[in-house]
C-alpha cells in the first residue's frame, strides 16, 4: 500500500516542493524516515504516532517506510510531521488518498494531534504559485501569512481530525482571504519619536541627511549623550515600505521564524540591535542548514550596533561584504544560498575608553596611546562604508530643563520623501536607488562644484588632514545636502556641513 503527499520545505529564504512516499509493507512494526531526514525530523515518528492514536484513529502496526524526495537533499524541521501523519493514513485506507494529492500540506503536530505553526509560510505559499497544485493545509497561526500570495488558496486547520474530514469530504474550510490593500493602508504608528528628544540639533541634521542620502552614519560621544536614544528614532523618518519591500523583509522573517503570528505583514521597517558579544554567525547569518542572521533581519531597515570598538575584531569584518554588496552569500559544499541585508547601518562609540574624552563635565584619564588603540578597534576598510561620522555632545542642565519644543518625526519624514522621490527620478535610469550607491561615474554627472567649492574641498582635505576615501563621500553626502535644500547645484555651504561630518578622518584623531 502506497501513498504520495506534497510537501514544500526552505532552503535559505525560498521554498522547494517535496514529495513524501508511504509505504506499508509486512515484516516487524516500525516507522523508518529516508531521504536525509535531520533529528527533527526522524523524532516526527513518535508525535505522529501519538497524534493519530489519540485523535481517534488507527496507526497501522505494519512496516512503514517514509522517503522524502529529492532524497540526495537534506530536510529539517518539524514542517513534515502533518503531511507524513495523513500520507501514512492515506495508506492504510483511512484517508482519501487521490484527492491527497490535490493539496502541499505543512504543520507541525502536537503529542493531542493539534496543529503548531512553523516557520516560512509566507515563502511556501509563494513556490505554489508557480506550482500545478495551489492548494496549501497549513496551521490556522500560518493562514494570514499564507494568504499574502494571490493565487493559492490556503486551507487553515487547528487538528489533525479537521484536516482528515476536509480532505475525505466530511467538512469544508473556507479559504482564508486577506485584504492587502487594507493591511498596508493601515497607519504605522511608532511609539519612539524625535519629538522626545531634547537638543542635538546637529546630531538629528546629520541623521536626518544619512536617511535622506541612505548613508551610513557613526555617532561618537561620552555616555548618556543620547546616542541610542536617536538610533532607536531614526525607523520613524524612513519612508514607508512599498508592498515588494513589505513582502521581502516578512518572508525572511517568517523564514527566521520570529513572526509574530498577529500579524500577517511586516509592516514598519525593522531595527535591530545586537549586543556586542554577538557571533559572526549570528550577525551573518549560517549554520547547517543556514538562516538569517541580523544583517538580514535588519534587511530595508536599520542595523544599528552601539558600542562598536567592544564587538569582536573579525565580526566587524563580516560586515564589509553586506555593506558594499547589499546581500550576503554563505557557501556550503552542496550549494550557495544568498540573503538579501540592504540596511543602513547606524553605530556608535565612545570617544575613548573611558568615555570622557570630549566631555566637558568629566576629565578623561585615557592616554594619548590608549585612545588611538581603542579607535584603532575599528578597521579602516569598515570606516570607508561609512559617510558621516558626527559627534553627540551631552546636553547641557539647561537644554533638558527647558522643555523647549523639538520637531517631531512626521515633518522630518515629509522632507526625506520629497528628497528620496528626488533621487528615484534622477536615478531611474540607472542601477542605483539613492546618493550613497553613487559610483565614480555618477560622482562626475551628479556632483559637479564650482571654483569656490572646489577651493574650499582642496583646503579642508589639505589642512585638515582628511583622507583620499573621505573625498568620494564628502561629494556624496553633499549631494544630499543640496537635496534637501532643493538646489539641483552643490554650493559651498553644502561642502563645508559635509566635511564637518568626517570627523574621524582628520589626523589630530
């Protein structure tokens, strides 16, 4: 007695079909899983076993034999255990086992033969629909998420029992629909808001020109500055995401499995920030069977890392390649698997060990040696990526007594909407989004000075000791600047703000 169901299972953040094969046959009763199962997969025999029996049916005492095909490919995951349980039904006669092949099954049982949500619904559904069958059983937890994909109708179930009756034509389930349009039409409100923050004026114009031009930023300052405290606000002056974005950033998400099974959609740009005890794996992204690290859950959002020179030497280094390629690429021996990270990347530093060093308020104990070897943390191929570095002062008694009224998000959003709608009509016809993926070439098209600018850049690189790679990213950032000023021409007072932003280029540092 044979049966065959479809299943799907995830290899980085796509899914591929798989097809699993029961087979009851005579000799000693057992359960025997192939086709490179992993642990959790080859343990999926006992909840099963549990599941049937105490839903109320029979489990064959027979010789069982499971294939998982392509079988020369490795399956993980707790994703098999709902379609294996009924194709093993299908077999013993229990189960409609032609209208099974109608349906790509996914779920994870429980020991009472309930369904648990799994992770990458989202990319599942989405492999269906180029698919013959574009009929998903999936957990009710997982519905929504599903339901994102026009074009598959997606089955939810909460048991074992309910699945069984609507493929044997007892019962029906209605397909789970989700309005779209109404979702993302929904108001994303944030609770941060740079309405709260008092002062730094200069930090929140330097922040409010790193969003605008997607430039990454370096915010250097004792503690208690309020660096943190604008990372954490700079989610809540990026545009709003376009439906394709929305999509991306879920599935890997989903693919990560910290969705939230809530909401259907990610709907407000993500930031992350991880501790500085992170692994290179963790920020990269791997493993045996690899997922998403941060830089990928930052994906169309912010990656911000506070106290940068305490994170491991080569964990920093992993960053350059998502940094300047906008993807990360983890090779294994079977095959490459690519995750998309285009995040901008905000961080933060002391200026010494100590933190003092620019303070006012406090002595700074550190040496002249120390400092250059707390800075020197930070690897000069990692500072080249990023634009603009600016100090964060503490804010004096005064300042944060007065209560004086600060702008708030919603107007700083106005502006970087109308400067990044700005950059998409001037790059349309190019391969580049924003100011900061500028090349050479676009450098001399779009960032032309006049003899005075010209002057003024050849003193600062001269006499202020700024760095051949800061004169690339002075233009840039620039660029920008005249941006928000609505000027199609750079002028000298958008150069002379943009080298004030290159503050670690300069020799007495």
């Amino acid at each position: 007695m044979l049966s065959k169901v479809f299943s799907s299972s995830i290899l980085g953040i796509d899914a591929y079909p798989i097809e699993i094969e029961i087979d009851i046959s005579g000799g000693l009763p057992g359960v025997t899983i192939v086709g490179l199962p992993d642990t959790a997969v080859k343990e999926s025999k006992d909840r099963i076993k549990s599941a049937i029996k105490n839903s109320g049916f029979s489990f064959p005492i027979r010789k069982l034999i499971v294939n998982l095909a392509p079988a020369d490919t490795k399956k993980e995951g707790t994703a098999f255990d709902l379609p294996i349980a009924l194709g093993i039904l299908g077999a013993y006669g229990q189960l409609d086992k032609e209208n099974l092949k109608n349906y790509c099954i996914v779920g994870e049982l429980a020991l009472d033969g309930s369904v648990r949500p799994i992770r990458g619904a989202l990319p599942i559904a989405s492999s269906l629909g180029s698919d013959a069958t574009k009929n998903l059983i999936c957990p009710h937890q997982n519905a929504k998420e599903a339901a994102i994909v026009r074009g598959v109708n997606i089955f939810p179930v909460k048991t074992i029992k309910e699945a069984i009756n609507f493929i044997n034509g007892v019962s029906s389930i209605a397909p789970c629909k989700l309005d779209l349009e109404d979702t993302l039409e929904r108001e994303t409100c944030y609770e941060l808001d740079f309405q709260d923050v008092k002062s730094q004026y200069l930090a929140k114009r330097a922040i409010e020109v790193a969003v605008s031009g997607s430039h990454n930023i370096l915010m250097i300052g004792p503690p208690g500055g309020g660096k943190t405290m604008l990372a954490k606000r700079i989610p809540t002056i990026l545009p709003d995401m376009s439906l394709d974005e929305t999509i991306e950033v879920t599935k890997i998400h989903s693919v990560a499995g910290i969705l939230s099974t809530r909401d259907s959609l990610v709907t407000k740009r993500p930031f992350r920030a991880p501790h500085h005890t992170i692994s290179n794996i963790a920020l990269i992204g791997g493993g045996s069977f690899p997922k998403p690290g941060e830089v990928s859950l930052a994906h169309n959002g912010v990656l911000f890392l506070d106290e940068l020179p305490e994170f491991h030497r080569d964990v920093l280094e992993v960053l350059r390649q998502p940094l300047e390629d906008a993807t990360v690429r983890i090779s294994r021996a079977v095959k490459s698997i690519s995750f998309p990270s285009k995040f901008m990347f905000v961080c933060a530093m002391n200026p010494c060990p100590c933190g003092y060093f620019t303070d006012t308020k406090h002595a700074c104990h550190c040496s002249p040696h120390q400092i250059q070897h707390y800075r020197t943390k930070i690897s000069g191929p990692l500072l080249d990526r990023i634009d603009i570095h600016i100090e964060v002062p503490s804010v004096p008694y005064k300042e944060l007594s007065e209560g004086l009224p600060s702008e708030p998000s919603s107007e700083i959003r106005k502006r970087v909407n109308r400067v990044k709608k700005n950059q998409l009509e001037r790059f349309k016809n190019e391969r580049i989004t924003s100011n900061s993926q500028m090349s050479q070439k676009h450098i001399k098209k779009y960032c032309q000075l006049d003899n005075e600018s010209k002057d003024f850049l050849k003193m600062a690189i001269n006499e202020l000791g700024l760095s051949a790679r800061a004169y690339d990213k002075i233009l840039k950032v620039s660029r920008t600047i005249a941006d928000l000023d609505t000027s199609d021409n750079i002028k000298l007072e958008h150069i002379s703000e943009a080298v004030q932003y290159r503050s670690l280029d300069r020799q007495i540092l």
